[in-house]
C-alpha cells in the first residue's frame, strides 16, 4: 500500500489537497481499514473560505470541489471517477450544513452484490448523480446530533439513504452515542428492491488524558447480524499509543 499527500489546510482562503494511493493485487488489508486493492488513484480538492459580515446570521462559507480518479493495477484500465461540488455553511449558533452534488462514472468488471441472492448490480459502465446533505447540531452542547440523508440514482437503479446519529456528553468522562441507517434501493427496470435498516449504539469512558475504553454494538437487518468490538487505549505520553 502506498500513500502520499500534499494539501493545505485552513478554515478562511485557499485550501486545497493532491494525493496518491495505490493498493496492491496481493495487499491484505488485515485490520480493515483500506476496503479496496487492485488500484492506482489521484485525488484532489480545491476550496475556498470566508467569514460572513458581522450583520449576517451566517458565521462561515466554504465552497470546495473534490475528486477521485481510480485506475486497476493488473491492466491500467478505468475504474471509476466521483467528483463533489459542495457548499458547506455554519450558523452563528453552531449549526453546520453540507450539500453535495455527487457525479459518479463506474466500470464494473465483476457483479456487485448489495444483498446476496436478491440484489446485484451487472457487470458494465454506469453514469449517474446523486444528492447528499448532512445537518450537524451545536457540537459545543451537552447533546448534539449529526443528520445525513442521500438521495438519486444509484447505477442502474434509485436510492434513498437517511442516516442518524445522537451523542450524548453525560460528563467529562463518559459519552454514549448511537447510529441508525436506513437504506432503500429500487432497480425498476428489473424489478428489485431492498430495504436495510441498521441500529448500533456505542459507548466511552475517560478514565484520563490517558485511558479510555470504548465499545460498539451494531444490529444489520440484511444480514440479520450483530457486530461489536471493544478498544481499550493506553496514552501514557504524545507520541506513544497502546
């Protein structure tokens, strides 16, 4: 796996990013974090950002334009391109807003599954757009919430994607939070649909500055599964992590 990136970061002005990633054909992503290998990708972003005038009821702007661009290793061709055009805008009272257009090209060389034996996308090129939107409550409150919501084509198909997400700061050393997703996909020039709903809530506690414990468990109505997982996290110094 190889990464590279170059960018600058600010909240007011020019900011902008270019980065490599190339994932390898026999690259095992054993903890899980990179999704994809057999390919090659060049990304990038280019934003800008103001402060509102004192009499405005909006505090920020920032305009941005992202990319990606994927390649596979094993013959160069084209795998896909997603391009954003966005506009992100914060309140005076700490609400945050985000709007994406998204436009996606994709070659699928293989069948890709959304739900086993129900629901597949066919090998082949497909164009298509989408809208996102995500509204983010004052994160300096003792409750917050982030809301996000999906919605456009989806290949060959439609869907509609809402997504939920409360944490709740009891105090300065414990944070309990949950997560509902609720998918709906409809390709109806064949004729299929599917509804997937999936519930988790997770859970932190700060001992310190240097420990803390979390744990997650999630319900996935598609595959009628439960997945938790439990991290115990050591800091005893900056630059030292167990």
């Amino acid at each position: 796996l190889i990464n590279a990136r170059w960018e600058r970061r600010t909240e007011t002005g020019l900011g902008y990013h270019i980065g490599y990633t190339q994932s390898g054909i026999h690259f095992n992503p054993g903890t899980g974090f990179e999704m994809m290998q057999d390919y090659s990708s060049i990304g990038g972003s280019l934003r800008y950002g103001w402060i509102s005038p004192e009499k405005s009821k909006l505090y920020s702007h920032s305009p941005e334009i992202r990319f990606m661009y994927r390649r596979f290793i094993d013959d160069g061709t084209f795998m896909n391109f997603t391009n954003f055009t966005g506009w992100r805008f914060q309140t005076k009272n700490q609400w945050i807003f985000d709007l994406n257009l998204v436009f996606n090209i994709d070659n699928l060389r293989d069948s890709l599954t959304i739900l086993e034996d129900e629901l597949y996308i066919l090998p082949g090129k497909y164009i298509y757009s989408n809208l996102e939107a995500t509204v983010t409550t004052p994160q300096s409150q003792p409750f917050y919430a982030i809301l996000m919501t999906e919605t456009g084509q989806y290949y060959d198909g439609e869907r509609i994607s809402f997504s939920l997400q409360p944490v709740w700061n009891i105090s300065k050393h414990f944070e309990i939070g949950g997560t509902y997703n609720l998918d709906y996909v409809s390709v109806k020039e064949r004729n299929v649909s599917m509804i997937n709903h999936i519930a988790g809530i997770k859970a932190l506690y700060m001992l310190d500055t240097k420990l803390s414990v979390n744990a997650y468990i999630q319900y996935n109505t598609a595959v009628h599964g439960i997945i938790t997982n439990f991290r115990f996290r050591y800091n005893p110094k900056e630059g030292n992590d167990l």
